[in-house]
C-alpha cells in the first residue's frame, strides 16, 4: 500500500516551523510495517491544496493530511477536501454539539466562526478528536482514502497512534490494534543491539512484531512496533518478547517507555527517601540541568556545584588543597563524600572529566572518573571515552546518571560499555 | 517566479531525519523575497524521484533539490536529473581533480566509487561546494531549472547562500549579491520590534532590504535580508540601515550576527581580565550550561552553584542562616558578593526565583532577583514574568545573562522589559 502525507499552512511551508508532525507521521508508519513514500508541503493556498490533493490521489492509495482544520479562514482543508470529492461540506451535528459542550464547561460561547470546524465533506467518515476542537475525518477522492489531522503537534499524535494507523492496517489487510514498546538503553551501540537482538522479530506469528531502533547518542532507543487483534491479544504476544529483550539488554536499559534516567533516578531516591547533591566539572552543570526542572526533583535535589577547575572544586568543597592532584577515582569520592557532608544529602555524586589537550578532533578523548557516596559508602568509576570534546561531554553526563541508576538500583556499576576504550 | 523545494533520502522520508534542511532553503528563500511554493519529499527510488522532477518541472520556474550526490548507489541525484533532461552524464575533468587533490592533502588516496560525484549531466551549470566532495550544479528540465545541493547541511547551508540564492535572484530580475544581517534581543515583543522599526525597509531603494523576525522566546531575531550590485554597494546602503536599527533596538541588543549572549558576555570579561562565578536557583545550572562549554569559558568561569532552597544556598556561600528569608534583591546582592569572595572570582551573578505555589498553568508566574557583585561594588534587579514554570526559568536565565552584559559594558542594567509585569 503506498502512503503519502501532505503537509499544509504556511508555516511549515515558509519553513518558520520546522516540520516535525511530518517525521512523527513517518516513523510510525514505518514502526508498524505501513511505510511512506511521498512527502508533500503546501501552504493555506487553495489552488496549490487542490492540486496537492489531486497529485496524492493519482499516485498513492492513502494520504494522511496535517493541518489547516482551525477556525480561521486559512484552514482550508474541509473546504477543498470537499471540492477535491466532489461533494458539499455538511454540517456534522454531534461534533457542534460536543464543541458547545467544551466550550459550555470552561463557562465560555463558543465563538461562531468554530462552528467552520464541524463541517465536513458529505459522506465523509468522522475521526473523533479527544483533546481539542479539531476533528479529523476520511474521505475518498477517486480511489485514494485521504485521512485528515489537525496541525496542533499534541492532537495529531494522539489521533494518528490511536485512529490512522489502525485504519490504515485494516486497510492494509492487517492486524488493527497497535502498541507500541520502547527501551531506552546507554552503553550499546546500534550494531551490536541488532546483534544481541536477533531473532527477537521470530518471535511473534507473521511478522506481528516490527523492531527498529532509533540512536540519539549516548542514549539508544530499541522499539518493538506490535500490531494484534486486540490489546489482550497484545499483551500476550508481547509479554515474553518484552522479557527477553529486558534479558538480553540487562542493565544496560536505562528506562522504558516515557520514562529517562532521570526520572528513574529520581523515583529511586524517593522510593528510598533519599536526597541528591552533585559535583560536575566540564559538564557545565549539564547533569544538574537535566534533574533539576523535572516535576518533585525540588524535594530530592539538594545542590548542584561546576567548576572546570579542579582547586575551585577542592575549595567549595572544603577538600585540603595540598597535593596538586589530577582527576581520579579517588578524587571523584572524596568529593562526593565531602558533598553529602556539607549538603546533607543521602547521595551524592561527582563526575569529573580530564580532557586530552590539544585542538577538537575526532580523536580528542577524555578520561572520566565517577564517585558516588551514600550511607553505604563510596564507589567509583573510571572509563575513557573518544569522540571530540562534546561527545566525551554527552558520554561523561549519561555515563554519570547511569552510574547513579546503576547504584541506587543495587547493579554493577563497573559494567564496560561500548564507547569505552581501555 | 515559482520555486519549489525537492527533498531526496530515505532517512528524511522515513522520519529518522527531522527535515531542518527544507526549513533553512525556504527561509532563506522567504528572508530574500523570493518565496517558495511547494515541497516534496522522495525516498533513493529512481522511479519516485523522476515523477518528482517531472512534476515539480510542471509547477514551477525553478527547484532547488536537496540530497542524492554522495558516492554510494543510493545517491541518484546526477543520475535522474540526466534522465529527466534527456542528457547523458559526462564526467567533469575539474571536480575530479579537485576531489583527488582534496584526498592527496590528507595523505589518502581518493575511493573509486567517489569518481561517480564528477558524473554531472551534459551541459549542466557547474557549482562549487568549497567544503566538501559533493558539487552542485543546475539544469534545466523543460522550463525550469533545478539546482542540486548535497544533504550534508553545512555544505548545502554554504552553497544555498552564496550560490543559490544570487542564481535565483539573477532569474527573478533582482540583484544578485547578497547579506544577511542579524540583530538579537531580549525584552522586546515581536510586535513591538515592528512597530519601532517601522520605515527601516524603505530606507534602502527598490525594496532591497527586506526585515523579518524570527521570534524564539526569550530572544528576538531581526533580520535585514539585503541585496545589491555587489558587497561593496551592500556595504554603503546597509550601514545607515543597521545604525538606525542599533538606534531604535537600542540597549536591547544582546548580539548580532554569529554571536550570542554568552559569547558577548565571554567577551567582555575577557577584555576586562575578568573571572566570573555563578549561583542558580530553579534555573538548575542553566545559565552555567549555557556559558561553560564555551571555547576559552575554562579559563574565565570559575564555579557555578545550584540550588533550589535557599538554606543549601546560604550553606554552601557561607553565609548567615539566621533569618527565613526569602528571595530578594538584598539576598541576591549578598549572594553574590559572597560568591566572589569564596571563588575570587572578578565578578559573580546570582539568579533566584520565586515561583508562584499551586498548578502549572499560563497564569503562573516567578518574581526573578539578579544580583551582581564586582569590583566597582554590587547591583540588583528585580523582575516579574508570566507565563508558566518553564517561560519563567527560560526567560530567568536570559535576564540573568541580560544584566550581567549591561554590568560588563556599562549599560542600565534596570530597563524595563515588555515580558515583565508589574
């Protein structure tokens, strides 16, 4: 089945928003086996949607379609779609009624020119819109099923996972109920969790069950696309697929689904009362960055301390500034030791970086030397990491959290990883 | 003139890419008043990208192709584009000199499959790429010409702008060379940056300046997109242009061009012999993310501190914690002098916040205090933003930096902002 999407409004166009509906749209219909083979931006223009419509009908067998249900009159889709059918818009009386019912609750009118919004082509299939006043809807024009979504990043994605593509596999001949299951790991590379991962597609009837990964170094995302009769059936199927890839990848998976490290790290330290303080160099405070706007992490973290210089360190922290020491291990817990003294804090950890000298190449390494200290006493860790000065940055940062998880978690925290050299 | 933009790849197809290219041509295109009209997006699949060069040739005067020129067997570019001209590729004797020369400097000698990037289709406009081994060049397909660019974005980047875009221009009956002149701010709304540069345009002859912004909260964007005879006409009529806008924009100017706040700030405390530190709260050290991993920021950031309660701050600065207070401009004063005094650093910025209790929502807002401590003694400033946690600390920290500039270069550091409430 070939699938096209079309993009319009002219801020997409224009290029002042960059166009992320559009690669949100095709990563999942690539996920579930659909995939994509045209891509279309138009603006709020009628001559060039028409055309765009048409075009799409002759070449694809669905279009799904961003954008242009708003209020205003430069949302034009309705309007075109219906012309591009051949058929009038007509007024869809249960999605007025449910726009006046929102509007009713929030103790507002609803403004008239809304009431645009609940005109469709006639004969068109109505796709509901849960979280806003836009709905979707289907039609045919010629042979082609064109599905529509409204341009608002947040109603888009619910309605293309949980109405589109289903519609889209039954269309296909294809198991309709969809999920979608995603590990997020740290310290394997893409290759390798092919390989650690191979034969896991098996394990699942007809080809059910779509792996695929998505790299954002340091972070790997490894995600199983599972398509069934129904989310029993799901659950089933994907219960001992789930497991073995948990087993295979181990400890290296660093959080599932929507969660990150972070939030893992934190929901640690509140199951176990504890409080965090950090000690960062080089990472200019980028691990502090990332904990600290996170909902809660207010009540667990207690203060975060940057310095590129190693005596500016000793000093905040109190540490005797004696011998002229480099980073190292021992160095790393003596400062998270000193930090959970000074801040009170159960935990504490302090990633320090000693990066190589010289000009920013891709050869350009750094050597990291991780402590971390609670109530049970201190550990540490060193790794060297290669890769130009930001990626030894990025790896220092995840490699620290993870370390961090590692403990909190009761897991080896000296677990070699894929980027280190030795 | 109609122009379009065609984009080739299966990583931008499929999604795996957000498409940040497309955004950069069509802005350009847009910032130059040249505009654009329609996008596609193809997979490496000969039959896909032919119908598209077909159709886009039917649409419009030109196209700028983005992507397909690399040495692998999924690049086509060259290879449709003859195909659709109804030429024969023919190899261009200078690119593969310059490639084999181009590997001869790094000692290497050139792949064979490498040769295949000199293949350009017969009577093709050649385009120098000065960066990289994927040239461009342009032919025309029917009416209309097509520009070929390479996917990797600061080689399309350069050649959109220095080559592309005075082609196009020369088509459309413009003047060809051209500048991009940009001016960043803070504190000053997008609608009232327009009204206060009302007439700017009309300052240069025959609409050959055009202004736009780009508004990414906090800062302002205001760009003069510029054209001319050539650099040294562009020169004369643009400095009473960018004077007047200094004048209007005023003290608001955080940064032109390539530069940033932080870069300006790094700026001025290097030219002062100056060292700075930093204390945060709220903001989770991301003001110190923001300055440290800056080039040359180790020699001139000292130590920067996070904390979200005031107790770990005063703690960790030393000072007094006898009295429950709050935020406020004394304390952020305190805090600062403090600072320099701990880390010896020159000069110290301390950023607190007070968030309003209760829900997330539009309505909440944080009364931000800024302290700067110096040789020349200390300053406070105290401001209150609306808009949400995240608005908050987003424009907490470029108001932390906003001072700290006017501090350095002996500006007011008390100007009223439009985001600000009172």
């Amino acid at each position: 089945m070939r699938i096209e999407i079309l993009c319009t409004g002219d801020e997409i166009l224009t290029g002042k928003t960059v166009n992320t509906n559009y690669s949100y749209i095709a990563t999942r219909l690539v996920e579930f086996g659909l995939g994509v083979h045209w891509g279309t931006t138009v603006g709020d223009d009628r001559e060039s949607l028409l055309l765009a419509f048409r075009q799409a009908a002759e070449r694809a067998d669905a279009v799904i379609v961003n954008g242009g249900l708003g209020p205003t009159v430069d949302d034009l889709s309705q309007e075109v779609a219906a012309q591009a059918a051949g058929v009038p818009l007509v007024l869809h009386e249960p999605w007025l009624a449910r726009m006046e019912s929102f509007y009713a609750r929030r103790n507002r009118v609803m403004p008239a020119n809304n009431r645009k919004q609940a005109m469709l082509p006639e004969g068109a299939e109505f796709i509901d819109n849960p979280i806003g006043t836009a709905c979707g809807f289907a039609v045919d024009v010629g042979k082609t099923r064109f599905y529509f979504t409204p341009g608002v990043p947040r109603e888009m994605r619910r309605m293309v996972d949980e109405q589109i593509i289903p519609r889209l596999l039954a269309r296909a001949g294809m198991r309709q109920a969809t999920r979608l299951k995603r590990f997020h790991s740290f310290g394997i590379g893409e290759s390798r969790a092919d390989e650690l991962l191979a034969g896991i597609e098996a394990m699942a009837p007809d080809g059910r069950v779509k792996l695929g990964f998505q790299s954002h170094y340091p972070q790997l995302e490894t995600k199983l696309a599972a398509r069934g009769a129904d989310q029993t059936e799901i659950d089933r199927m994907l219960a001992p697929i789930e497991a073995e890839v948990r087993r295979r990848l181990g400890n290296f998976i660093l959080a599932e689904d929507g969660a990150t490290p972070e939030s893992v790290v934190l929901e640690a330290l509140r199951a176990q009362g504890g409080t965090l303080a950090l000690a960062e160099t080089l990472t200019g405070g980028g691990i502090a960055a990332r904990l600290a706007p996170l909902p809660g992490a207010e009540a667990l973290f207690r203060r975060g301390l940057v310095a590129r210089d190693l005596g500016q360190l000793r000093n905040a922290l109190g540490l005797p500034e004696t011998d002229g020491a480099a980073v190292s291990p021992a160095l790393a817990t003596e400062a998270a030791t000193a930090l959970c003294a000074r801040s009170g804090a159960s935990h504490a950890l302090a990633v320090l970086i000693a990066l190589d000298d010289g000009p920013d190449r891709m050869e350009t390494g750094g050597t990291i030397c991780i402590g971390i200290a609670d109530a049970r006493g201190s550990v540490s860790r060193e790794a060297r990491l290669l890769g130009g000065r930001e990626w030894v940055r990025l790896g220092a940062m995840e490699l620290g959290l993870d370390c961090l998880r590692r403990r909190l978690l009761g897991l080896p925290v000296d677990e070699r990883i894929d980027f280190e050299r030795r």
